[in-house]
C-alpha cells in the first residue's frame, strides 16, 4: 500500500534523525519528534487507521499518564502541573516511534551507526572541554555534567552492544569499540561521583546476570579499576571528587541528606498525591525549607526544584500514586528487559541485557540526582530502549 510505505519510510528517516539529534541538540531532538507526530496524524486522516502499535506497551503508559492526571488535579497549581504531565507524554514519543518503525535489518543498521557516531561527537566535545578549555568538568552537549554523566551511562552499553553486533560491519564495530573507551573516559571526566557509582553496580549486575562472562569481565574491570585509581593519585581534582564521595560534612553530601529528610516531611503531609508535578521547588524552598540548609533560595540562587533522588521526588510531588505508578512502571520495563535477555542467550551481549544494563544505571544514579524527569536523557534512554526492543525481533531473523 503506497500510503503506509510512504509512512514507514517518512518514520524511518524521522528515528534516524532522533538517533543523530537526541544527544546533541534539545531543539532537533524536539523538531524530529514533531515531525514524527505530524506524519501519523495525517496517515491517520488519510487512512482512519493508526499504525500498528504494542497495545502492551501502550496499556502500561496509559495506566501510568492515568495517575499523573490525577495527581495534577490535586496539585497545589494544577495548570503547571497539568503542562508538566503533557510535556513527559511526549517524552515516550521515540520509544514508540523506534520499536514501531524499525523493523529491517538495513534500518536497524542504520540507527545504530547513527547512534554510533552521536556518541563519538558527544565524546569528541567531552574531551575537547576538558584538555583543551580546561573546563573543571567535562559536560558535552549537556546542559550540566550531571546530565553528562547520565548520557554516558546510557552510551557505554549501548556502545558495547553495537561492537557486539555482527550485522555490522567490522569497520563500524572497531569503532563502537573506541567509543565505549571514549565514553567510560568522559565519565570519568564529568565528575558526577552518583554515576561513578551506579557504573560500578552496573558491572556488577552484570557479571551476576551474564555467567558466561564473568571471568572475561572482572580481569576487564580490574584494569580499568587500576587505570582509574592512578589516574584518580595523579588529578587532584578527581582525587578530591572520590574522597568527598562519603565525607558527611560535604556541602553537596548534607544538602541532599537535608532534601530527602524534607521530602519525606511533604510525603508525611500529602502521603496520597503529594504536592503535584512542579512543585517541590515551591514546597521545598518556601514550606520545608532546614534551618541547616545553606544553599537557600536568594538572589544569585534560585533554589533547589528537585530532591536528588527519583523515589523521593515522585513521592513529594505524587504521594503514594505517584511513587507507585513510577515503581510500577519501571518495574514492567525491567521484566521487560530482563525476559527479552533470557531469550537472547545465544548473543554475546544482547539487546535485553544492554536494555536492562541501561535502566539499571540511570535508576542507580538516580538515588542521588533525578535524573529521569529531564527531557535529553529520557528522550534518549527511551530511543535507545525503543531500538533495542526493535532489534530482538530483527536479529531473529535469518
């Protein structure tokens, strides 16, 4: 049918495009996500059909954007918290465009490469800032080096799982090879101690889950560890990053212990649907405010608008209903993962493993900065689990 071939192939283009602007460009990002939207709207009024979606899927969303309506009805402003809710709908865009319209060997390729070379141009400027404009944290495209650090969490797997797959070729493996190194470098240079961290329990759940590999992967982990603790003797600055990650009387350390202890004051107050979305910055800054805190709302800060924490936000902002709806919602996407790797047993490092790896890492870093309410890293972790979904039924194929 030339109308639905017309969309596959407009849908194609539009994922390819996501995979080459997610991790560089916020605004490109976001006009290749109207543009997907725009296609299907008008294949929707050309046909009277929509294309075929995972009703699986999309039950689990719906049951999950249910909530958060609710909890926006019930916010302390709804009308921001109801923008809130609308802006993370779109965030799921690309996991549905990529495990919807990925659906060829050539195309799977394709993004992958795409993805490929967004890593190597996101290392390429980590590096950059940091040797050559002596930036003290290297942040890439990123608004912060947090978020930095979050995108290297994502790469490392995924660049992994791209060197490991053999419908690539060689040329285009070697380099995955070079920028999952690039990348565990540039997460180093970040500075963001919450992803160091959750980089190292990654490997572990790893070498728990992949049994084939353990020996193979700590003799890999104990060079890097090595690399890392001489590196870390030679830089006072990472020295200095490393020491501070359990000194107590760190400014950064005790403001988060503060936060938590005040979002779980809010969670005590509002323990069905919280403050609402948006609003922990005004409960926090004006309401729950430690007389401890130092770093307080003035006029060089603004104030903090997020706890550090994903289970501590969504139970401030979203109470009960909140905190379970995200717990619910990750929880399938890590059975999700965690089945789809099962079946995989016969790859070296399958597209459900490098899924998991890649949810495990970010809910990890996110004990310790929220980072899954940012629109760059979910739009990319969502594309990246979106491709990886894609892929499982791709690579059956013979």
């Amino acid at each position: 049918m030339p109308t639905k071939f017309s969309l596959d192939s407009l849908m194609y283009v539009v994922v390819l495009l996501m995979a080459l602007a997610v991790p560089l460009s916020t605004a490109a990002a976001s006009l290749t996500v109207g543009a997907g939207t725009l296609f299907i709207i008008v294949y929707y009024v050309r046909t009277k059909n929509f294309p075929s979606f995972d009703g699986k899927i999309l039950e689990v969303l719906a049951v999950y954007l249910v909530c958060q309506l609710f909890i926006a009805a019930m916010s302390w402003e709804p009308l921001v918290s109801f923008r809130e809710v609308i802006g993370e709908v779109h965030r799921f865009f690309p996991l549905v465009f990529a495990m919807t319209f990925i659906k060829r060997r050539e195309q799977l390729c394709g993004i992958l490469i795409a993805t490929l070379l967004a890593a190597l141009i996101n290392d390429a400027a980590g590096l950059w800032q940091y040797f050559v404009q002596d930036e003290p944290r290297a942040y890439g495209f990123s608004h912060t080096p947090t978020f930095y650090g979050s995108f290297m969490l994502m790469q490392l797997p995924m660049m992994i799982f791209i060197a490991q797959s053999e419908i690539l070729p060689p040329l285009w493996r070697r380099l995955a090879v070079a920028a999952a190194i690039l990348s565990a470098v540039c997460l180093v240079l970040s500075m963001t101690r919450g992803a160091w961290l959750a980089c190292v329990v990654t490997v572990m759940i790893f070498f728990a889950l992949e049994k084939k590999y353990r020996r193979l992967t700590a003799k890999i982990c104990a060079g890097l560890a090595i690399i890392f603790l001489l590196v870390a003797l030679m830089s006072p600055t990472i020295k200095n990053r490393v020491t501070t990650i359990t000194n107590t009387n760190f400014q950064s350390n005790t403001e988060r212990v503060l936060m938590w202890k005040a979002s779980a004051e809010i969670f005590r107050d509002y323990p069905i649907y919280g403050v609402g979305q948006k609003m922990f910055f005004k409960a926090y800054n004006f309401y729950y405010l430690p007389r401890e805190a130092k770093e307080r709302p003035g006029e060089k800060r603004r104030g903090h608008t997020q706890p550090h924490n994903n289970f501590f936000h969504r139970a401030s902002e979203g109470g009960l209903i909140g905190l379970a709806a995200f717990v619910g919602l990750y929880a399938y996407f890590f059975w999700k993962f965690y089945t789809q790797f099962k079946r995989e047993k016969n790859f070296a490092f399958g597209a459900g493993i490098t899924a998991f790896l890649i949810l495990a890492a970010l809910q990890l870093e996110g004990l310790t900065d929220t980072n899954m309410n940012q629109v760059p890293i979910m739009r990319e972790f969502w594309l990246l689990v979106g491709t990886l979904i894609a892929a499982e039924k791709i690579l059956k194929q013979r």
